[in-house]
C-alpha cells in the first residue's frame, strides 16, 4: 500500500510541475507499482486494471477524425460556425459550449471533445485568437454535460450498472442541476477569458468574407469517409440498446474507414495520439494499485464513518468526497470503488439519492484537474499536439474553481431535492 501511495502522489507532483512530460512519468509510475507493491497486484492484475474499452475509442475516434479532417470538412464546419456566430466572442463559446455540453449529454463527453477540439483550433485560427480558453471551456461543459444522461459520462454508466436506474431516471434528476451548473459555469470561464477572446474587427470581416465550401478539398473522400463517421456517431447513441461497447462502435468505423480511404495505412496509424493512449495505460495501473491494495477503498469506506449514519451528512459526504477522491485519482476506478460503499449506506429501503450524490461528485469533480477525466486527458493531449499544451497547473487554476461552484450547485440541489423535499 505505501508503495502504491508514495509512487502515485510522487508522479502526480512531478506530473505537476511539468518539468517532464506526463506519458514518462506514468510509464515509470506504472513499472514501479508492478514490480515492488507485491501480493495480489502482480502482471495479469496490472493488465486487468487497465480500461481498453477507454483506449480503444480514444485510437478508433482519433483515426476516424484524422481521416474526416483531411478532407476539409471540419475547415467547413469552423468557418461556418465562425459566421454563424458573427465574430462576437460571447456568441461563439455559446455555441461551442451548449453543442459540446448537448453532445456530451447524448454522446459522451470522452467522443464529444475528440470531434469538437479539432473543430476549434481551426475557429481560432480563423478570427486569431487563443484556442486554449475555448478547449478548456469545452472540456468542462462536456463533463457537466455528460452528468445529465446515463450515457453521458462513465461514472453514470457505472452507476446504472450496479443498479438498476434507467436512462428517464438519470434524465429527471441529473439533468435539471447539469443544466443550471452549465449556464453559471460558462458565464464564469467566459468573466475569467473575456480579455483573451476579443476578436479584431478586421478577422471578423475576413471570416464573414470566406467561402465555406471551397474549404472541402477532397469531395469524393469526404463522401466516403463522411458516411462511416456519420453513421458512427449514429451507432454511439444506440450502443446500449444494441448491447455493444462504445470502443467496439469506434474501432469498428475506424476499420471501415481505412478500408475505404485512399489516405496510406501507415500514415493514418501514425497519427494516433500514441503519448495520450500509454498515459491513459499507465495512469490506470497506477490506480489499479491503489484499488488492489485498498487505498481507495479505504477513502471511500471513511464516508461511512465521518456521516455517523446521518442521511443529510451521508449525502453531502457522498458528494463531495466523491468529487475530491474523482479530481485526485480518476472518477472511473473512484466510482467502482464508491459503488459498494454507497449500496451500503443506502440501506434496505432503496434511497437512490444516494446514487444521485455520487453521479454529482464524481461528474463534477472529473473538472477538477487535468487526469480526473477521460475527456481532461484526450485534450490535453490534442493541444500539446498542436503545440500549445494546457499543463497541469493551469487546468487547476480553472478547473478547481469551476469544479467547486458546480458543486455548490449541486449541494444546494440535492439539499432542496432530497432532504427537504
């Protein structure tokens, strides 16, 4: 257990500084865990721990979109989007934030930001403005987003799978609270970025003055590769009803689309975030230690005893130890390990707004650091392809604050809706 303890908080401070990039420092995590914590965490445990229904959407989305893109159509879709929003700053993270937040819901968050932030840098390219505010801006309205739907984000997709809630009771009671967090939230990252988002008068004259459809350089590859994408995201939506994996749909479209491209295999391949996938890889055996050894057992059993057995206080501790234990580790493996102890507290009477509490947590505390979520670390990865990485910090510098106003909302939410009324 200490091994685990000291090799996690040691490569989350170093990850911190950026001083070395993040994919090495959780290689050289993961190796330390698998070969001195010992006992029941040996190879196949490591192996077990690593979530590859995660890396395989994150590999067949990227090939999918890189594919997409070369033929124009997200040029297409950026100078559009540009000219619907006239140039005005508050108009443009409206609608970049309310589509990611939408598609987020009835998506999920990890696919949405893989569509949506290569769609952003060529809008931010277009007017000449900083990418990154709208990319962190996205990245927190996807998690918000994602919180209303049970397939909106994987701890809700953990929960429903533990109980038996359907997708109309996460709707009824997650969605009205994700709605309000995702209107206060946007009108304080968009106070906090205002100055970095001004567009000249002159870029909004030149993107108002472009041809969208000269953007689309490949017609006939785009009707190729269009259809797989389009019927893809189709096959995200009905996954659960057709009892298929999300990864299975990414990877499966992403086969059908090198069948049919005329882009060189080798070439596609290559343009895989291959740094974010081993991040990815690394990062869950580094959790993995942590569940096996029962550290985050441990945390999470500690709501039982700091509550005493009151409801209020369950409820509230639920809350936010679930959005602390999610910013810190990861809200996947925190909310497997929160599921036994919340059924628990739940008592024989069937309380789901216990399940409600953690949903909040776990959702909303993924905002709080940059490898609390899936979507976090997708886009981290996409902006330090692009040569303008996020960093650790300054994440946390935004993603904290927006973390603790939702869940005030949240507290006053589940307060109102589930101990007063």
């Amino acid at each position: 257990m200490a091994v685990a303890v000291i090799t996690f908080v040691v490569a989350l401070a170093v990850i911190a500084s950026e001083r070395v990039h993040r994919t090495k420092v959780a290689l050289l995590g993961a190796a330390i865990v698998v070969l001195f914590v010992g006992g029941e965490f040996d190879q196949e445990a490591a192996i077990e721990a690593v979530d590859f229904n995660t890396i395989g959407l994150l590999a067949g989305m990227m090939i999918l979109v890189y594919l997409t893109q070369q033929t124009g159509v997200y040029d297409y879709i950026a100078i559009r989007a540009g000219q619907l929003s006239r140039g005005d700053s508050l108009r443009l993270v409206l609608s970049l934030a309310g589509t990611t937040a939408l598609l987020s819901a009835f998506l999920d968050n990890l696919t949405t930001i893989l569509l949506i932030v290569p769609v952003t840098f060529l809008i931010a390219d277009a007017f000449d403005i900083d990418p990154l505010p709208l990319v962190i801006i996205e990245v927190i309205a996807s998690n918000i987003g994602g919180t209303a739907t049970l397939i909106g984000d994987p701890p809700n997709i953990i929960i429903a799978g533990a109980t038996e809630l359907s997708f109309n009771d996460f709707l009824v009671n997650l969605a009205p609270v994700a709605a309000l967090a995702f209107v206060v939230v946007v009108a304080f990252l968009y106070a906090v970025y205002r100055h970095r988002l001004r567009i000249p008068e002159r870029n909004r004259e030149l993107v108002m003055e472009l041809d969208a459809a000269a953007s689309i350089r490949d017609p006939a590859e785009l009707r190729r590769s269009g259809v797989v994408l389009i019927i893809t995201v189709l096959a995200f939506f009905a996954h659960q009803a057709l009892h298929i994996e999300p990864a299975t749909v990414a990877l499966a479209g992403a086969a059908v689309a090198l069948l049919i491209t005329s882009i060189p295999l080798e070439q596609a391949l290559s343009k895989i975030e291959w740094p974010t996938l081993f991040f990815f890889v690394a990062l869950f055996v580094m959790v993995g230690a942590l569940e096996v050894t029962g550290v985050i057992a441990d945390v999470a059993e500690g709501v039982q005893d700091l509550t005493g057995g009151d409801r209020t206080a369950e409820l509230f501790g639920i809350l936010w130890v679930g959005a602390l234990g999610s910013g810190i580790v990861d809200n996947i493996p925190f909310t497997t390990a929160m599921i036994p102890v919340v059924s628990e507290l739940q008592g024989a009477d069937g309380d789901d707004s216990y399940w409600w509490a953690l949903s909040l947590g776990a959702c909303f505390g993924g905002n709080a650091t940059i490898i609390a979520a899936a979507a976090n670390v997708a886009a981290a990865g996409l902006t330090e392809r692009a040569g303008m990485p996020i960093g650790f910090v300054n994440f946390l510098r935004i993603g904290v604050p927006a973390t603790l106003i939702s869940l005030a909302i949240a507290s006053a939410y589940v307060g109102v809706r589930y101990v007063v009324l």
